[in-house]
C-alpha cells in the first residue's frame, strides 16, 4: 500500500512518461476502479469492458492530475473514473454499434489516455498503423464513442421553464444516485475554504448573495462572480 507522498512522486514520474510508475499506480488502485465500476453493473456492458473504461478514466486522472492542489488524488480520480463509464453508457444508448467496434473503441482510447503529456497526439494515419485498421474504421469507431446530444439540451417549455432531455430520462437507480452525491461530496471538498464556504452558505443554508457578501465583507457581484466561476468548474469537472 502506497502512501500519499509515494502516490504523488509515482503521478510526477508517470507524467513524464515512465511507464512503471503508471503501471504500479493503477495496480494500486484496482480497487478504487472496482468500486466505481460496480454501480453500472447490469446495464448491457460486460464487467471486462466496465474496468477497461474504467481505467481509461484512472489514466486520464494521472495525466491530468495537478500535484500541487491541496487534495487528494482519489477524490480527483472518481469522477473522472465514473465519467468515462457514463459517457460510454451515454453514447451506447445512443448509437447502436457492435461489439467489435465498441471494443475497438475503448482500445484507442485507452491507448491516447495512456500518452504522457509531453507527447505529440497521434493522427488518424498513426492510430490506423497502430491497430492494424483503415483509417475510415479509425474514424469510424472513434466517433462511436460520441453522443450527438447533450441531456442539458432544452426539448419542451413549461410555465416553470424549459425542460431538458436528462428531466425526461427515467430517474437514476439508487446506486447511482448515491455515486453522484459522493463525487459532489468529494467536488465541494476540493474547493478553497472560501469558495467552499460560499457554496455551503448558498445551496446548503439557503442564503442570499446578499447576505453572503454581507457575512464575508464583499459586495455582491463579487458574491455572484464566485458562485459563477465555481458552479462552472464544478460542472466541467463532475461530466469529465
């Protein structure tokens, strides 16, 4: 079991490109990535295609990781872990392909995720090399793995205002429920005490901007400014 201090300095090597250090992190946490993995269980993907996926989101974290943010790097790793899996499961739902291309699918993925920041993106012509495909299977199996259409998108109006194509999917099932309150839990725990403070104080408390800005010694825009900048990040980072 590795500590906090080993864990950072094998995310800085694996950066840079050492396969080892990248390997022994991901050995390390089969079962973080199992305990993400589960909850889609039972949705039409086999289990072995889950723990790829989700993989390929732990690689992603590793790559994206900034060390020097005061948090650790399992509360980074989650969502981006279960966003991987839930854009899978998005685009399955959507387009229907076969297996063969949705294997082929996470196998390119997997392999750009694994590229260290410092290397060059490899072009459609590399990947086809590399995987012994077409270039149009290339391009095929890589926009399979897309969804023409966010669950944000507006598709009704009401007297309440607009609806969203997510409102009208059937609700989540409990496990999952559960997951997206533990990545929020985990979101809110990563922002600055002030930030944290404000969003606690705003959706948790039921306060006005206002009377926040009144309790911190700022005006309300810069309130507003805040709340703004944070609801954004925070989204970016929970559909990554």
């Amino acid at each position: 079991m590795i500590d906090y201090e080993q864990t950072l300095r094998l995310i800085k090597l694996a950066q840079k490109g050492d396969e080892t250090a990248k390997n022994l992190l991901i050995n390390e946490n089969y079962p973080l990535v199992k305990s993400v993995i589960r909850r889609y269980r039972g949705k039409g993907v086999d289990y072995d295609d889950l723990f790829q996926l989700g993989c390929v989101g732990f690689v992603k974290a590793i790559n994206n990781f900034d060390c020097s943010y005061n948090v650790r790097f399992s509360t980074y790793a989650v969502p981006m872990i279960a966003g991987e899996v839930k854009r899978f499961l998005r685009d399955d739902g959507y387009i229907k392909v076969s297996r063969a291309i949705k294997s082929q699918a996470i196998e390119i993925n997997k392999y750009l995720a694994s590229l260290s920041p410092q290397e060059q993106t490899p072009d459609i012509a590399d990947i086809a090399k590399r995987f012994d495909m077409e270039p149009q299977e290339v391009v095929f199996a890589m926009d399979s793995n897309r969804y023409p259409m966010s669950l944000s998108t507006p598709i009704d109006q009401t007297e309440d205002g607009s609806v969203t194509l997510g409102e009208r999917i059937a609700a989540p099932e409990e496990e999952d429920t559960k997951l997206d309150h533990f990545i929020l839990k985990q979101l809110i725990s990563s922002l600055s005490p002030r930030d944290r403070k404000i969003i606690i104080m705003r959706y948790y408390r039921d306060k006005t901007q206002s009377e926040i800005a009144k309790e911190l010694g700022v005006s309300q825009v810069q309130v507003s400014r805040i709340e703004n900048k944070v609801l954004q990040n925070m989204r970016k980072k929970f559909n990554e």
